[in-house]
C-alpha cells in the first residue's frame, strides 16, 4: 500500500510541474490560434504523463530496456494525440473562419447566411443566433427606410401646402397695403381663414413632434363612447353639411373607457374629417361604436372608392396622402398618422380595411377595467 501511495505521489508531482509550465504556455499563447492552444493541451497531457512515468521508472530502478520500452509508447501516443489536436483545430477554425466571413455582410446592408459546412454545437447556436439578429436588422432596416421617405414625403408636402397659403397672404397683404383691394373685408376674412389653416398645420406637427418624441402626456378619465362619438358627430356635422354627406351614428352603444377625452376626440374629429373630404356629394359617413372581445372598437365608415392594397399599409404613415392629386384642404397627411399615435398611446391599435364602396377605419381601445 505504502508504495502505491509513493508511486501516486511521483506521479502526481511530475503531472503539476508539466501542468505549470502548461498553463505558463497557454497564458503567452493566449491571443494566438485556437490550434496552438489546442495543441499546448495535447502537449500538457502527454507531457504529465511521460514525467510521471519517468519519475516513478527512476524510483523503481526499471531497467534501461523497460525504461525505453516506456518511453517509446509514450512517445507514440503523443505523436498521435498532436496529429488529432491539430486536425480537430484546423476543422474548428476552418469554421469559425467561414462564420466570420458570413457575418461580414452585417456591415455592407446584406443579410446574414449561415455556412453549410457542419460545425460544432456552439458554433451552430452562434449561426442561428446571427441569423435571426440578421433578420431583425433587416426590419429595422426596412422601418429606416420607410421612415426616411416618409419624411421626405412629409417635406415635400409640407413646403407644398405652406408656399400656396403664404403666397395668397403675401399678395392680399400687398394688395390692402397698396390700396388696390376692390373689397377690403373680403380679403381681410380670406386672410383669417388661411392664417387658421396654417395655425392648424402647425398644431399637427407640434402633436406629431411629440407623439415621436414619446412626450404626449395622457391625463385618462373614464367617460362613456357614446358621449365621445356623440361630441364628435356634433363637432363634425358643419363639414358634413358644407360638403353635402350626411353622418349616421349606427350600433352606438354605451361601453366606458379609460381615455384622455381630449386626445380621443382629436382621433375621431380627424377620422371624421378625412372621410368627408373623402366621401362624393350625397353620400354617407357611418360612425359605430360596440364591445368586441378585444376591447371597444370604433370604426368610421366612409364612401370613398377604397383605397389601392398595395397602398393600404401606409395609409398612417406620416405624409402619405394616397395620391398626388391631393391638394389643400386635403392637410399635409398628418391626420392618420396623429390618429395612429394617439391609440397606441391609449394601448390600443388603428386599421383601415376596404369595404363595399369605400373603406373603414378601425380603432380598438381596452375597455374600462381591461386597462
């Protein structure tokens, strides 16, 4: 027993020193390739091994045949062992070379494809965590890109839609200051109903600024739909008559919901107006307000022809206006996409969908206590 304690602890000693100078190796050789490591592994084994041996072979005074012998297979295993390190290394490397290659498209816009090779458990877990990184950059690049010409579009429109008021402005004001207005009231009321038409384009982007900013400050208090969409028909009502639609409040029933009445009635008074300006002389605007499982849905019929599919997705963007025939009063595309920031604030969601002869616009809000 005391010599197999004795034999234990030659050997055990001989395997620290080559472990020691093992991992003196690997901390100088840390920055280098995975195969030099892999084979200062390989190296340290074989090395603890063979010092062992050879320490208790000196003890036990084995003679120089058997001490030979010893060493020999010793020597041979280690030929072996190195041969599979560096195989194993240059194959791990080899992928992990063709993985960095693939995840170079991250930085020129491309999308990311993981090598068909076969690779090792954590280097396939990598692969697929890149490719569905890969995938969700490519939404983001997509929502960029919407967004940037978005507000190119909203640009455009907007230094539309304020050179043709302050262009009017311009030649009524000269046209008082000089004296030459054939009907000075006129122009005066003129120039009131343009000054509030571009107060109101201000007032849209001042909301859109903060919907974007994140800095719309909701104040909700409980109030019944059927009071919200009765304010709204009543506010409305004057456009609808100047315009020649009639407004019809259908399946209005009295659900309570935790909103900011104001907010609200600013997304209503905008879906109202679009779909009068919208809808041809002697149609019809329909208003309904009812429960759904997913909440209280209010919609807002209108009769305007439908609205193209492809087009259909960003009828709330900011500046989108359907088509360039568009014109003032049609407003520089704000109003849905003011609409669409206010319900989401609510935790809500808007939709518009086609339907016989026009389209309707859809706003779901959580219901009282589902909040």
């Amino acid at each position: 027993m005391n010599d197999i304690l004795l034999i234990a602890l030659y050997a055990f000693l001989g395997a620290v020193v080559a472990g020691l100078l093992g991992a003196l190796a690997l901390r100088l050789l840390r920055h280098r390739s995975l195969v030099v490591s892999m084979t200062v592994v390989v190296a340290v084994a074989v090395t603890a091994m063979l010092a062992g041996t050879l320490a208790v072979a000196w003890q036990m005074f084995l003679s120089r045949h058997d001490l030979t012998v010893v060493t020999v297979v010793v020597a041979m295993a280690a030929v072996v062992a190195t041969a599979t390190a560096l195989l194993l290394g240059r194959w791990v490397v080899a992928r992990s070379n063709a993985l960095t290659l693939a995840a170079r498209s991250f930085g020129t816009g491309g999308s990311f494809a993981a090598p068909h090779e076969p690779a090792t458990a954590e280097l396939a877990a990598l692969s697929r965590e890149l490719e569905t990184t890969s995938a969700r950059l490519a939404e983001s690049r997509e929502r960029e890109q919407a967004l940037e010409s978005s507000r190119r579009e909203l640009v455009a429109w907007i230094s539309h839609d304020l050179r043709t008021p302050l262009a009017g402005l311009r030649a009524m004001a000269e046209a008082l200051e000089d004296g030459v207005a054939a009907d000075p009231d006129r122009y005066l009321r003129q120039i009131r109903t343009e000054v509030e038409r571009l107060n109101g384009m201000v007032g849209d982007l001042f909301e859109l600024s903060r919907i974007h900013a994140g800095a719309l400050a909701l104040s909700p208090s409980r109030i019944s739909v059927y009071d919200l969409v009765g304010d709204a028909l009543a506010g409305a009502d004057p456009l609808a008559r100047e315009h020649g639609v009639r407004l019809v409040g259908q399946r209005i029933d009295a659900v309570p919901v935790e909103v900011d009445s104001k907010e609200m009635s600013r997304v209503l008074g905008n879906l109202l107006v679009n779909a009068i300006r919208r809808t041809p002389a002697d149609g019809t605007v329909a208003v309904t307000a009812e429960r759904s499982d997913d909440g209280v849905v209010l919609s807002v019929t209108d009769g305007c022809g439908g609205i193209p599919e492809e087009d259909l997705d960003r009828v709330f963007d900011t500046g989108w206006r359907g088509t360039h025939a568009r014109t003032p009063p049609a407003g520089a595309g704000l109003g849905l996409a003011i609409v669409r920031g206010i319900v989401e604030a609510h935790q809500g969601r808007a939709a518009v969908h086609n339907v016989s002869g026009g389209c309707r616009f859809e706003v779901v809000l959580p219901s009282a206590g589902t909040a």
